[in-house]
C-alpha cells in the first residue's frame, strides 16, 4: 500500500524581474541628472546598474516602495499590474520611470531565510474564522 503521509512544502516561489527605465519627454529640461534611457534592472532582491551609468537616489526613493509588488504576482484588475509609469518626485521636473516586468525568476526559501517553512506558518491562510471586532 501506498505511503499516506502528507508530501513536504514546495520551496520555491517566483518573482518577476523587472527593468526601471527613465522615459522623458523631448524638449523639457531634465532636472535629476537622468538621460532617457538610463535604467536598472532589479533581479531578486539585486539592483543592478549599467557600468558608467547613475542613477539619483531621490528618484529611486520614487520607486523603490513599488518594487516588491511589482515582482510579485497580482490581479489583472489590480492597479499594480496595469499602472507601469512613476513621476519624478522633483514637481518641477517631467521625467518619468518606467517598470516593466521582463522575466520571471525562481527562488527556494531555504535560500533566501533561515526560518523553516510550516504547514501554517506565519503569513498563511488560516482554517479558523476570521476575528471580529466587537
């Protein structure tokens, strides 16, 4: 007969690449010291710049909190999955950044945390009811 214990955990989840690239308009004075085209490509939890290339850190403040919800998996009526542009946070300047998704990347979590996985750990969907406020 068939062994009937319940199989391990599945350690490996996915993230999609993604590519932040400066988009400006043509004839507008450019105030982050970007270049059109200037980008940098996040892989994991790894930023990744061109050699010779630099990016403003006011600019990538813009962006940075998006990014880990942009690698992720979301609805496609979620406006993380169709809202793709970010303003520059300079109110005087017209550039642009845009993220788009270009790959998708497989990660094992025994990798990335020393925490083991549990069959309801931290963060899971739990069987019991919802609490209520009172």
């Amino acid at each position: 007969m068939g062994n009937l214990r319940s199989s391990p955990p599945v350690d490996t989840f996915q993230l999609y690449d993604l590519r932040v690239e400066v988009i400006c308009p043509p004839g507008e004075r450019i105030l982050c010291g970007a270049k059109e085209g200037d980008h940098f490509i996040l892989e994991g939890e790894m930023l990744h710049l061109p050699p010779g290339q630099a990016f403003s850190i006011y600019s990538l403040s813009a962006v940075l909190p998006l990014l880990a919800a942009k690698q992720r998996v979301t609805h496609p009526n979620d406006w993380m999955s169709t809202d793709a542009e970010v303003a520059c946070p300079d109110p005087n300047c017209k550039s642009r950044l845009r993220i788009s998704r270009t790959g998708v990347r497989t990660f094992s979590h025994a990798e990335v945390t020393v925490l083991p996985l549990t069959p309801q750990g931290y963060g899971q969907a739990s069987a019991e009811p919802a609490l209520v406020a009172a």
